[in-house]
C-alpha cells in the first residue's frame, strides 16, 4: 500500500463520517458520543487527528443504539466500509527500525512490521489503528498519534493492563482517555481531513438531571436520575419507562408527580434533540396499563394479571379477544386454551414479529409462576420489556444476544437494594438458565450457549463489586449530582478518577473500600465536598450518597 493509498482509506473514513454526520436521526447520538470521546471541555475537539480518531471509533467500533449495530455492519455503509473492518486497534511499542520497522502490541505481546517508518524512532507508542497492506505488513492510521518517548508509558500502561485482567481489548476511546488525552495528544503522522461534524449540540441535560435528583432525594427515593437519564437516552419511546416510574413513586412517596413528570419528559427530548419533540403524555390508559404500551405489551399485562388471579382461562381469553377486536364467531369454540393463547399471543405481540414475549409467558405459565403476586415484576418480564423498547426491538428468542442478557443483568444489578445486587443477579441469571432449558426441552431449540458467553466480569465479580460499593457509600450530601467516574490510578487513601466531562478528581477513600477496587471499575456515585491537604497529587474530595461500582464493560452498555 502507497501513502496514497493508506491516504485514500482515510478519505473514505471521513466521507463515511460525512454521510452519518447528514443522517438526522443520528444528530442526538452523535452529540452524545462526541461527549463521551471528547469530553464536553472538547480539549481535542478541532483537532484533526482527534476528530478523525473519533470517526473511527464511531464508524468501526461503536454500537449505534440508532441502527443496532456498528455502522461499518449496516447497510448502505458496508460496501464502502469493507477495507476497513480488518484493522487491528491498539498501542503498538516501536522495537525496530532501520530495513525493517516493527512495533509489539502491548496488549498481548504480537508483533507487526510495518510498511513505513514514518519518521518513527525506537521506543515511540503509536496509540490507535494499523491498516493491513501487501506483503502481511501494516501501515499506521494517518490519525494514530506517537507518544514519544513512549517506552515508560507502555510499561506501566502494561503493568495496568495485568492488574485489570479485562479479558478483552481495548477500546479506541479507552485508549483515547487513558493514554492519548492524558500525554496531551501526541504528535500526529499526517494532516488528515476533518470529518463532518453534526449540527448545534442539544441543551445541556445537566440541570434537569441535578433537579430530578434534588426532587427524589427530597422525598427519599433511591433512583438516580442519571441512570434514568441513560435510560430515558435510549427509549424509543418515553411513556414505556416514565409511566411505570410514576405509578411506582405515586405509590412509595408523596412526590410532585406533576413535576417528576416534566422533568422526566424534558429530560427525554434533551437526549432525542434530533427528533421530533415527544407530544406523549405520560398519562395512564383508559386500558390501567402504563403510558405509551403497544397492544402486545397490553396482552402479555392482562394475560399474566388474569392467570395470576387464577381467572376463568376461557373467560380470559374472549376478553382478550375482544381487545384484539377480534369478532366472537372468528375464534373457533373446539379450539384448545392453548392454541387460541398461541395465537393471541401472535397477534398482540405485532402479527408474529417476535415470540420473546409468548414464549417466556407460556414458560411463567406452566411452571406455575403466575400464581405469585410479583411475578410480572420478574426478571424475565424485565427481559421482555427491555427488548420491547430497545432503539432497535430484538424480540425474536434466537436473535437475542450475550449483550442483550448482559445489560438485562446490569439492570437487574442497578434495580436490586445496595446489600442484595450480587444474590439478585445471579438468581436472574439462574432463572434464564432455567428459561433457556426449558426452552431446549419445549420447543428444540438450543441456544443456551448465549448464556455462558454473557457471564462476562459482572458475574464473576458480583461479591468484589458489590462490597466496593457498599464500603463507598456514605450519608454525606452530594455536592453535584451522581456521575460515572473511571477509576485510573488507585493509592494508599483514595483513588484518581476521571468523569465524563474529562475532569479528574483524587477521591477520598477506606481501606477496605480501595481493597475490592480496581484499576477500571466505574463507580457511579455524587461528588462531595473538598478537603484541605494534598493528596495523589490533586485536591482531595470525597464521595456522596449511594455509590454502585460497575465493571468496566458495563460502559458499552449504558451508553
């Protein structure tokens, strides 16, 4: 591959971008991601290798909650995409130059010849993606900054790795927050061209987020308003999760539903900017059920309202026929309750789209959960309603995905009281293995391999994550409202943090606090007050109110 040609691939990321940048249902996600990369300071935001670095991200690596998928995956980008799904991303050490060039990949020790020296002098850390070209060689994205001299950082970003033991490869915006925007950026390679940039950002969410938790705080409620807000971020529709809460606060607290309501609906047109404004009131149904629910979601509700009450079967059901619209002669008497369920199920659940929803109702039903009082608040209930209201609806059992099952336990995890959330996740979790093999046994259809690939380090760190939690929890009163904070670095009485606005802080910590934390670990907690004295090398502050700790891929799926 020339220079031209490595020039040529990287016109076609920014044309890319360019195309993505004019789609308007992306301007709310785009916004949103460029404050993820860059932080809403935007330290790097204008540069252009940064703009381009986050390009790639964007196109080759993240998940649109838009589209479903990684852009470069779905049509119509795929043609234009397919030179550039084969890069290999990572900090790669330069250990040679001269006839040869190469470089070894400080996440597992491969080493890669390069096409092109580039200036390039031993112990340079080039930082982001390499191109493969003829001859197994590589070139290095024209974006790829050089942290020069780069040897020590690679050591101590290696020995950072082993304590992490993620499992996996780093992201492009992991490596961009902690390796490129903490060295200041780098040298580039090359000029590269700007990739378009999306329109005026939305209104900033940060007031309505800091009012919606002063308005629970003040009525006691343990909901954080960021989290709702990520999940207000994502809903396709408002009414699915603002009802639900409502109802759920009108009978816990004595809150202002007028004003959780605004706020709420405020909060969700914020996020979706580049849509049209919701007109959706969050108001309840003639019907009882929760705002904006479909006539499948109607269904499944009285179904298992129904069954739980241990109504009349057939009674039930010509009630259900009747909110299909189904005429009383269209049903055949001599059918069985099982055959006409089957087919209300189809037919309410969006004329045979999905069989998530019937098949874990048929399931609840012959194993006799629907006799208990709480069973719709199950997590196979939290299933179905989840991958209801996804951007992009996976409601099709062999369709779903380990990620899928992973954020429904981090849901779960989220949901659970601070001292319950390991023993919760992993009951949710042994009441999918019990649905899957039912599953298996019922229908023949085998996808209980899903199960095992979406452990992930949520399930095997459940105990670590849960003690962090609790030892950072504390009753002092929160300064700002609660943030993700990564941790970086971690010392002998606290622990350096970075937010999401690219703000670092060094945070007070306990001992047995910093024992069950890790280099990685989001925590999800407010910030409190300043104390004097030095401390890691910044000004010290501690934590506010409730903390939840979160492993480090948990990021992607709250995004």
């Amino acid at each position: 591959m020339s220079r031209e040609e490595l020039r040529q691939l990287t016109e076609t990321v920014s044309d890319l971008a360019r195309r993505l940048a004019n789609e308007p249902r992306l301007q709310a996600e785009l916004q949103r991601a460029r404050r993820q990369f860059f932080g809403d300071d935007g330290a790097l935001s204008g540069n252009r290798a940064a703009e381009h670095r986050f390009a790639e991200w964007f196109l080759l690596e993240r998940e649109s909650e838009v589209l479903g998928a990684v852009p470069a995956t779905v049509e119509p980008y795929v043609p234009d995409a397919d030179d550039l799904l084969d890069t290999r991303l990572g900090a790669f050490l330069v250990v040679s130059t001269g006839a040869t060039t190469t470089a070894r990949d400080i996440e597992d020790d491969e080493v890669f010849e390069l096409s092109d020296d580039d200036g390039l002098m031993v112990g340079d850390l080039i930082v982001g993606r390499l191109y493969p070209v003829r001859g197994e060689r590589w070139a290095a994205s024209l974006a790829a900054p050089v942290l020069r001299p780069g040897r020590e950082v690679a050591e101590a970003f290696q020995r950072d790795l082993e304590q992490l033991d993620l499992g996996r490869r780093l992201q492009q915006i992991e490596l961009e927050h902690l390796l490129v925007q903490r060295q200041g950026g780098g040298v580039r390679h090359a000029d590269v061209p700007v990739p378009a940039q999306a329109g005026d950002p939305p209104p900033p969410l940060e007031h309505l987020e800091a009012d919606l938790e002063q308005l629970l705080q003040s009525v006691g409620d343990r909901h954080s308003a960021t989290v709702l807000s990520q999940q207000l971020a994502v809903a396709e529709r408002p009414g699915a999760l603002i009802g639900p809460l409502l109802d759920q606060l009108a009978f816990d607290t004595d809150v202002d539903l007028d004003r959780a309501r605004e706020l709420l609906l405020e909060i969700w047109n914020a996020h979706h900017a580049g849509d049209a404004p919701s007109t959706e009131q969050p108001d309840a149904r003639s019907s009882g059920g929760p705002p904006g629910e479909t006539l499948g979601e109607r269904f499944v509700r009285e179904l298992d309202d129904g069954l739980g009450k241990q109504r009349n079967v057939e009674e039930l059901f010509k009630e259900l026929e009747q909110i299909a619209g189904v005429e009383p002669d269209a049903a055949d008497d001599d059918d069985d309750d099982d055959a006409r369920a089957a087919d209300m199920v189809e037919k309410l659940a969006g004329g045979g789209e999905g069989d998530l929803a019937p098949l874990v109702t048929e399931y609840l039903w012959e194993t006799g959960q629907n006799d208990a009082d709480d069973a719709p608040a199950g997590p196979l209930a939290l299933w179905v309603e989840l991958q209801q209201n996804a951007p992009v609806p996976r409601s099709d059992f062999d369709a779903i995905t380990a990620n899928d099952l992973m954020r429904l336990l981090l849901h779960v995890y989220l949901r659970a009281a601070p001292g319950h959330r390991a023993d919760d996740v992993r009951a949710a979790f042994d009441e999918l293995g019990r649905f899957y093999e039912w599953v298996r046994q019922t229908q023949e259809l085998d996808r209980v391999a899903v199960l095992g690939a979406c452990r992930g380090v949520l399930l095997e760190q459940l105990d670590r994550l849960q003690a962090a939690g609790e030892a950072l929890t504390s009753d002092a009163p929160a300064l700002h409202p609660p943030g993700l904070l990564q941790i970086e670095d971690l010392g002998k009485d606290g622990f350096g943090a970075r937010d999401d606005d690219g703000g670092h802080h060094w945070l007070l910590a306990s001992a047995p606090a910093l024992a069950q934390l890790r280099v990685g670990d989001l925590v999800l907690a407010g910030l409190g007050e300043f104390v004097e004295g030095p401390a890691g090398g910044a000004n010290p502050r501690r934590l506010a109110g409730m903390a939840v700790v979160l492993p480090i891929d948990a990021r992607s799926l709250i995004e």
